[in-house]
DNA sequence: CTGGAATATGGAATCGATTTCACATCACAG
DNA sequence: CTGTGATGTGAAATCGATTCCATATTCCAG
C-alpha cells in the first residue's frame, strides 16, 4: 500500500502539499496539483482513515448495537439508519449482542475504543446496568425503540397504539377479549402495550379475566402455546377475540385455533401488532398496527448526526407514528 | 479521554510498560503492575484502536458488503457472520449497498481504506466491473451467494437444488410445469436455477412451453403478474403445476391463483425456493428447498479467518448443502 | 566471584495522516 | 520603489499506541 510519503516523492512534493490537494485546502499551484494527482492516480492511492481519525479525532463511523439482526424490525431499522448515514459519509459498525445483557456491555466499550462519533442502541430489554453505563458515556448517544430516562430516544408510542387496537377490537362488539403478552422486562412492548389493554378494559367496563391474560416468548410457537393455556383453563370459558402484542404471537395462536377447527374471524377474533410482512400472507390476513420502522432508523441516524454537529446536544423524545391496519382476522 | 501516556504519569511509569501491562508481554514486577492496573481502573482508560491499528497494521475489523438488508436470506447471513467473527475479537463494518452496483465499487474501496483485514461480499448480481475491482483487491476476500472466476466463494448448489425440485414436481405426476424465474443477470438465482429446470424437464422428454416460462423481479406482487401472464397467453393452456425460483415469488402467484379461484394443491401444485419463514405460514403451506443460510455466513467468517491467518490462502470454492422440504402446497 | 541468563524498565523510532508555523515569492497599490 | 496581502511550499509537531534496542539490576551456575 502506498502511503502520503511515497506520493510525496513521486510528485517531488511534500507531504503537506498532498495533504492539500487530498482534502482541498490551502493554496497549491496547478503544476502540483497535477503532479500530485498523476501519481495518485498511477498508484492507487487510498489515504488510511485510521492515521487520519487519529489525528482530526473523527471516525466516520457510527456504532449500531443491535439485539438480534435477523429479525424484521431491527432489519428494517438499520436499512434506515445505514441509508441515511450513508448519504453524509458515514459508515456503520455493527455490534449484534443476540440478546445477551452482557455482550451489550462489552460492545458499548469495544465501539468506545474504536472512538466511533456516535452509538445507536436498538434496544429491547434495558438492564440497570446498561443505564448506568450509558450515563457515563460522553460519545452522541441515542436509543431505538425504548425510552430510558435521561437519554434521547425514539420509541414508538406503545401505550396509545395498544390502546387503540385494543378499543377497536371493542368497537367491533367484542366483550369477552384474551391478551398475549411478553415478559414486562420490554418495556416497550411487554409493560406498556399490557398496562394499556388493561386500561383500555376497564375505561369500557369490561371484565378482566386472568386465564385470558397470558404471557408469552417473542416466537411464534410461544404464541400457540399461550392461547392453548387460554382455551385450556378449567372454566371453559374462552374469549371471542384475542389481541396479541406482536404479529408473530398472533400467528401462532391463529395456528392453535385453525387446528381447533375454528374459523377466524367468526367464531373468533384475533390482533396482532407490528405489521410484519407475514401479516400480509397468512390467511386470513392479520388486522395489526403498522410501525414505520425504516422511518424511525433514518429519524434516529438524523438525531445522531445534529448531535455530532453539536446541534440540539440535548436530550429529546420522540414518539414515531403508527397506523391501524384493518385486515380480515376480526 | 486517557490516553496511555496519562497512565504512564499516573503511574509512574514509562508507557512500554504501560503497553506491557495491556498487552500482557515482556516483563513487568507486580509492584508496577498493580501502578498501571489503578490508574487505568480510576481513570477509566481504554487503548485508542485507532492508534493500535495504526501501528500493527491489524484492525479486527471485517468489512461485509450487502446487497439489501432488510431481506431474510441476507439478514440469517449477517447473522452467521457476526457470531462467527465475534468468537475471534472480530467486528462487522456495515456497507449497505440497497441493490445500486456503484455503492458496491465505493464501498469496496472505502473499506479498503479503512484498511479491514478482510472483506465479505454478498453478492446479487455480480457486475464485471466489480469483479475487475476484486481481483486488484489485496486483502482476503470471499464472496457469499455467487461464484466469481478466481475468486474464493460459498455458494449454493443452486442448479443441483433447482433440478432436484424440477425432477420432484416431475415425479407427482405433472408434466405441465410452468416457471417463474428472475434475470439472469443474477447468475444463482436467474441463470442456474432457469439452467436447471430447463434440462430437468428435457431429461424427463417434457415439453417447454415458452408461455409457461416467465421472468419477474423479486418481489411478492411480481410473482402475482408473472402467473397472471402465464394463464392469458392466447392458447388458453395452463400448466398443473407452477416452479417459482423465490418463495415470494411463488406466493404472489398463489395469491392470483387463489383470487382466480383454483385450489392449491388441488387444482394446481406450487412451489418455492428458499425456505423464508413466509413459506411456514401461508396456506397451504409452500413445498420449497431450504437453504442454511446462517451455517453460510459462519462458513464464510471462518474461511476469511483463516485467510486472515495465512491458512488457505487459494482460492477455494464450496457449495452448501440444502434440502427439499415437503408442505402441502403440491 | 564472575559471567551469562533472566528480569525489569525506559528512550526513541515508527505507523500515516493533519496542521501549525515559518518562510519565500509575487503582484500590485500608493 | 516599498510595503502589504495573496499565493505557494515545506519542516516539524502531533495524534496514541507498539516495538526495537539499550541499559540496569538480580540471580544463579560453574
């Protein structure tokens, strides 16, 4: 690899002279400009980004912690963040911790040596301890998809949006309706999107029962496991509409219910939450709320940026829209 | 930010052995030992990795080029990698391309100048210009998804898996197959997989129907336009039985299929390539070849790891296993 | 008790860029 | 013709680490 030095040579100029005519600045007369250009262009010449961060302090590179890659969500959210970061210059890293708490730790650390100009968090559970680490951080931070106190996010408004499917669900005559859960460690989808079916149940009066309240993984399976729990309960009482808290859930309980010989949307009722491309395709097609997801990844990578350039240094919240999607499975 | 030459005063020490301590060689007491551990644990010290890279010419960073990453096949893959390489001290630098062919050559040469030690292609199509860039290239490299002449790749049994799913619609007793394929532009997917279903219905003396085979893009609504065409050619002939190289493609076709009213398997047999988890889902489910895309991306990492460390440094081509899976869509 | 190996430490060069500063030349206004 | 601002160039410091080499001390074998 050729370096400043061999180009300096060549083009019998100094190594500031190229400097210059690499980065445009200063004053350098035609003739060397030539020069230095020619011997660029023979050679190959790529400047090393790692002298230069080292010098000017600046990397080019935003560090992106991620949960899981391979799921549509965050699949969609790095699309957004890469494609918006990219027309500024800006490369990403990526750190994907599949969902272990500690490795979350570890990466802060790791993209802190790497003196990246930025980090993204995607973020699903959020331990004390990462909290605590992210207040020590001194880097242009931001999280996705949870609000954590203190630190800028971009969060969808879980509450407000389970609380309308939730309504709707009512609007449409349902009286007796079963809730799939997650564990209430996600804020975001497991605390919030519960405590506002709840809320939701009690602002119409209606009943709460416990066997249709149940809780679930984030897979699919895991959402026909939960619905047999419902149906199975010593009662024999089974709700008419089932609302699950992300599309994966709901699929699975459709399954469970399909295999029960029952037929969606007459003898029961179901919502998911997430719009996932597999909402579209199952039959029948899911009714769920649609999160714009690509859009919050390019809303967040904007955020970064102003931080970087020292706009808007301060915390800020931003709750992203969403849209009830009416399909066919209520 | 601390830099080692703060510990080095902290600690009353000169930064060698500072350096010593960190790196853990040459010989340090314990007494200056303990020194240098204080004083990086109060001040919170962590090595610049822009200034090491610098020095030793090694940036334990990967760069992985991608065509799009919002897409299961790809986002499985990254997966693999991720994982792999983070056994190792490994991290992953992000260039997503979104399917434009000079993004490919810009990133591939802004990765080069981030010096990575190695590079990662998942490649789509696969332009001569690109592959002109590749062989300048002088760090390791490997290609997922696609062959390139000399250059080391993995890749799919792509015209073994189309002929063995051909031969397998052949053997339920169609002999009216219909294909749905993309450009052949994109070698793997395009070129092979349409090679293959040719010469497997040649092999079976079945006749090809021009009407019968037709070319979409990747997409859903694609596949849905591609079947429509195939069933209003003019001589009102249609096939029992629909090979779609993608299973989005296969499932806009079944979408047509259902809203023209003919039952799947009944009427007429379909079936996918790729085993997205889409196929799982729809009804009926979709008769596909399954890829292990994730086991590729870890094959991948491994095999530029080894590069890396001066191992197997030929070239080297490998094609990955897949099976048939059997649903009920045929 | 002496010489070589093992232990311990630091000075200084180095990696490849940017940037500050000093200096040289030139043009032109007054 | 002289002073001043614009133009052009390079030497040297700098960023934050690693590493080679020199040097100092200690230890033990012969």
């Amino acid at each position: 690899m050729a370096t400043i030095k061999d180009i300096a040579e060549i083009a019998k100029v100094s190594r500031t002279t190229v400097s210059r005519v690499i980065n445009d600045t200063g004053y350098v007369s035609d003739d060397a400009r030539e020069r230095v250009l020619q011997a660029i262009k023979r050679t190959g010449y790529i400047p090393s980004e790692y002298a230069k961060s080292l010098r000017t302090k600046q990397t080019k590179v935003i560090g992106v912690i991620l949960p899981k890659i391979s799921t549509e969500t965050v699949s969609r959210m790095v699309s957004g963040i890469t494609e918006e970061l990219s027309h500024y210059g800006y490369q990403v890293l990526l750190a994907n911790t599949n969902l272990d708490p500690v490795l979350e730790i570890d990466y802060l650390k790791l993209l802190k040596a790497r003196q990246v100009d930025g980090i993204i968090l995607v973020a699903t559970n959020v331990s004390d301890a990462l909290i605590k680490e992210i207040h020590k951080l001194t880097i242009p931070f931001a999280v996705l998809g949870q609000e954590i106190p203190g630190v800028t996010s971009i969060h969808y408004d879980d509450y407000q949006a389970a609380y309308d499917i939730t309504r709707h669900v009512i609007k449409k005559g349902h009286t007796s309706i079963g809730f799939i859960g997650v564990p209430e460690a996600d804020q975001a989808v497991g605390y919030e999107r519960k405590r506002a079916f709840i809320q939701a149940m009690r602002d119409h009066a209606l009943p709460l029962n416990e066997h249709w309240i149940q809780e679930a993984k984030f897979d699919i399976d895991s959402g026909n496991e939960a619905i047999k729990r419902m149906f199975e309960s010593r009662d024999k009482l089974a709700p008419t509409a089932v609302i699950a808290v992300t599309d994966r859930l709901a699929i699975g309980a459709m399954q469970y219910l399909k295999e029960r010989g029952l037929s969606i949307p007459h003898d029961i009722g179901i919502t998911g939450m997430g719009n996932s491309e597999l909402s579209r395709y199952v039959t029948p097609p899911l009714t769920t709320i649609h999160y714009h997801y690509k859009t919050a990844g390019e809303e967040v990578a904007r955020i970064i940026l102003d931080k970087i350039d020292g706009k808007n240094n301060d915390e800020k919240k931003s709750a992203l829209s969403y849209r009830l999607i009416e399909r066919d499975s209520l």
